[in-house]
C-alpha cells in the first residue's frame, strides 16, 4: 500500500512553472502595490461600511504571507534545488545562465529541475495550506485507470 498517490513528476513540474510564471507575478505584485488612503472631498477620511481600503489591506497582507509561504518551501529543499528554484523563478536567469551555474549537462539540468519543481510542490503543499487550502497542492497525479487501459489496448 502506498502512502500517497504516484505523482507525475514532468506534469508536476509544469504545474509549478505554470504558478511561478502567472499566480507568483500576480501575488508578488499584490503584495507590494501600496494602498492609498481613501478621503472624501472634504479631506476626511471616507469611514462606510464597505470599506474598500480594509479589502485591499487584507489581500496585500494574504498576498504577502503566501509569498512568504512560497519563500519557506524554497528553503525546505536541498541545495541544488534551492539553487535552481532561486535562480529561475526569483532571479528570472534564462535556462542557459542556470546550467552553466549549476555546472550540469542540458538533459542533467531538466531532470535537476524537474526534480525541484517537485519538491517544491511538497513543500508548497503543506505550507501554504493554510491560505490556499486545496489550491496549494501543485501535484498532479498519475491516473493508474488510464494507465490499466493503455495497457490493456497494447495487448
């Protein structure tokens, strides 16, 4: 019996590069845009009911603990990830300046950086649960019924 279920390492790692190249810009963005304080026309401070300067605190300061949540899972993997994860997706380095950084083969480095991507995924996983509940599992996950009947056809 398997603890969890198998993981599609490559689908995975697009998954994550699919977080980093749109969810990570839009909530780095979110989380450092500043919020004006909202006046009336007479230079008073506007204080309805629907506050919209409270709605805009509140998702910087989401933002903000889900970029520190993203940061945190960066850290839980070994170095060599570490090192990619850093270097492509904080740094925005081209694939080339990476391999020859980490000192890897082009085909050494994708499996490299596969192999990140999904630790971050496992990382990410449990650390950013708590803001993102589901949305935080970056997985996807091999479907061993697709793969029973890929068999089968074969046959």
């Amino acid at each position: 019996m398997l603890l969890f279920d198998e993981v599609d390492l490559q689908k995975t790692a697009i998954n994550v590069d699919d977080f980093f190249q749109g969810d990570y810009n839009r909530l780095q963005r979110m989380a450092t845009v500043s919020t004006l304080k909202a006046t009336s026309y007479d230079g008073v401070a506007s204080s309805g009911t629907d506050n919209p300067l409270e709605g805009r605190y509140v998702k910087r300061a989401w933002a903000t603990q889900v970029i520190e949540a993203v940061t945190n899972s960066i850290e839980a993997c070994d170095e060599m990830s570490k090192t990619i994860l850093k270097l492509k997706y904080q740094k925005h380095f081209q694939t080339w300046q990476i391999v020859e950084r980490v000192n890897y083969s082009g085909a050494g480095y994708d499996n490299l950086r596969i192999r990140a991507c999904n630790q971050f995924a496992d990382a990410f996983e449990v650390v950013a649960e708590p803001l993102l509940g589901e949305n935080s599992d970056l997985h996807v996950y091999k479907n061993i019924n697709e793969d029973i009947e890929k068999i089968g056809n074969l046959q």
